[in-house]
C-alpha cells in the first residue's frame, strides 16, 4: 500500500529541520476504519496543538475524510499501512518513522494503533500515551506507559479491569467555542435543506453502526407519531446499516420523515436546526461528542443512561436520559421536551454554559500537555 505525507510542510517528517519553538514534538498514531468519534478528537485536538505551538504528526491509515480535515487545520499527515494486531509490520513501520521522525512521545488512538505503537515507542526509547476513546477491550492498551480517558465511565472501566487509577487520566474532549460563532442561520439551513417551514426536528450525528442505537430511536419516533406528525428526524453519519435502517423507517412508515444525510462537512450548522439532539447508544460511550456540540449551540441533549453520555448530558438539567434501548423511555424524554419549548430553552441554555466551563478545546490540549510534561519529567 502507498504511503505517503499529506498536508503543510510545516514539519518535516523526517524530522531532521532543527526545532522552531520550545513545544513538544508529538507523533500521533490512529488507526481509523471511519472517521467517527475517535477521528474527531484526533483532528481537533492536533489542530490545536499545533495552533499551541507544538510540533505534530498524524500517522494514520488512509481515510480521505480523516486526511481532509487534518489539512483544514494545517497538520501533517503520514498515511501508512497500520491494520492488524497480529501484523507485526505495523510495529516495524512505525519504528521506522519514530527514528525519522523523532518524536518526544507516542500519542496512541485506538487498539491497534495503541499496541503497537507502544511496541514501537518503546524499542526506539520514547513514551507512549494510549487514548482510550470507549470501552473496548483493554488488553491492547496494557502497553502504554499512561492511559487518557475522555470520562470518567471510562476510566472507571479500566480501573475494574485491572488499570491502577494512578496510570489513567480522565481529560474530557473539547471543542473549540469559534467553530460555532459563524455558522449560516437555521433558517437559511433549513431551507437548503428542503425541510418544511415550522416542522418539529430531532437529530443524531452518529456512525450507522449498531451500538448507537438508531434503531431505538426509529421506534421511538414512531411512537411519537400520533402525537407530532409533522416530527422530522436528520441522521448524520455514514455505515454499513444505512439500507437495513431505510428498510425499518418504511416498515414504520417514517420514510419521508427520517433522512439519512450521510457524513456532513457542514454538521455543525445542520445542528443548529434540531429541537433535541439524541445519541440513544444501547451500549457504553465514551462520552457522546454530538451531544457537547449540540449543547454549545445551545440545544438540549436526550440519550441513554450510560457511562460517558451521562457525563455529556446532566439528566434533568441540560437534557433527559433513559435506560439503554428502551424507546418507550426515549420517547417520553422527547415528548417531555418537544411539547415544552420553555423547558427546552432552559436545558439549552444550562446545556450551552456548562459545555463552555467543562469541554473547551484549549483546555483539553493543555490538560493533555500538562500530562505529557509530566510523563517526560518523570522519564
């Protein structure tokens, strides 16, 4: 497979140019299969590195969507052949570019990257930081020398699975507040999108996989019906359940109020049009980042009563949650708040000042550098 740098020459990715600033030089390895959740932190958070003054280096495998938005932000990009966790190629080829590149940690995303960029690290003498994005399963992350976690629910896993609490951090993922200032006005994105004037919308910006519950809330929905006929429902993101998702709205005759929008430079300001923002995951999240950006644009949250999105929504003040897979219960929560526009703009609200105190951007990057100094000093 070709490989190849993309994005600005900002870096040399051989790392031989002499440092330009007192930052860090950081290698971060991920290896995406669909640029989701993990993918968007990776992108955000090198973005603001960089824009910190560090010295940043994407390795990756090729994903179009990954690459693009790492070249909007100006971070380097190395595309490589990274899959397998029994491929011990992948161990190789990252040595390869930690010699060249020289790096002063490893800044791990996912399993595979995780293992063997840990294996990597340390036989060419440099640390490496596992982030731990959910709750898969912990054993290719043993490697690493500190694990971040994005919520407490996840570190509180790793703890029952043997990580002592003094080896994970929890830095919750951010977001950066301009991202969200010049954004086109809902009414002009509602009409682009050919969405009728005054109709009620709910939204959920999520991969089509089945652990984020789409299924859930289609019922749901339906349930709604009687109720709110007029309902709309976006679907952002793409995945292999798009057909069999199309297939369930028209057996619950939805079809022409749930659209299937596929993945969205334009997410954030589409965001804008919902009433409520839904991520109904039947199984553990991380910590639900549609739900933080739903929340900035002053949009109140309902999802599951789960570790991680019980951290991205407090239940009763900037939204509602109910129990994992019960769309009965989800379909109260949404007629609790579609049916009270006051309340609706005062979970928003609370949603919209506390996504500013606890999930910026410029926090994440320097709580996460904080700990890499740290993890350095200490070596």
């Amino acid at each position: 497979m070709k490989s190849g740098l993309t994005g600005p020459a900002a870096i040399d990715p051989l790392g031989l140019r002499a440092r330009e600033s007192s930052g860090l030089r950081i290698l971060e390895v991920i290896t995406p299969s669909h640029y989701s959740g993990a993918e968007r932190v990776v992108t955000y958070l090198s973005g603001e590195l960089v824009r910190q003054g560090h010295e940043v280096l994407v390795a990756t495998k090729p994903l179009p969507l990954l690459e693009e938005e790492l070249a909007r932000r100006g971070v380097p990009c190395q595309t490589m052949a990274l899959s397998g966790k029994w491929n011990r190629r992948v161990g190789f080829r990252l040595r390869g570019l930690i010699r060249k590149f020289r790096p002063d940690l490893v800044h791990a995303h996912l399993s595979t990257a995780s293992w063997w960029g840990a294996w990597a690290a340390h036989r060419e003498g440099v640390p490496c930081v596992a982030h731990v994005h959910g709750m898969s399963s912990p054993w290719w992350y043993r490697g690493a020398d500190l694990l971040i976690a994005p919520s407490q629910g996840v570190r509180n896993y790793l703890a029952g699975h043997g990580f002592p609490l003094t080896r994970v951090a929890v830095v919750y993922n951010g977001l950066d507040p301009a991202d969200f200032v010049h954004l086109p006005p809902p009414a002009e994105v509602r009409s682009a999108l050919g969405l009728p004037a005054g109709v009620p919308v709910i939204g959920v910006v999520a991969h089509l996989s089945p652990k984020k519950g789409h299924r859930v809330l289609l019922q749901a929905m339906a349930m709604l019906s009687a109720a709110y006929p007029d309902l709309h429902c976006l679907c952002l993101g793409r995945g292999r359940m798009l057909a069999s998702l199309q297939k369930q709205a028209a057996r619950l005759g939805l079809s022409d109020r749930v659209w299937f929008l596929g993945y969205r430079h334009d997410a954030l300001a589409v965001t804008q049009v919902f009433d409520v923002a839904v991520l109904p995951s039947v199984q553990k999240e991380g910590l639900g980042l549609c739900l933080i950006e739903a929340a900035f644009l002053g949009i109140p949250g309902a999802g599951s009563d789960a570790p991680g999105i019980s951290e991205a929504v407090e239940n009763g003040v900037t939204g509602l949650l109910s129990p994992p897979g019960d769309a009965a219960a989800l379909a109260a929560a949404l007629d609790r708040l579609l049916g009270d526009p006051a309340l609706r703009a005062r979970m928003g609200e609370a949603a919209r000042r506390r996504a500013h105190r606890q999930f910026s951007l410029q926090e994440q990057a320097e709580r996460t550098v904080e700990l890499f100094q740290n993890l350095l000093d200490r070596r």
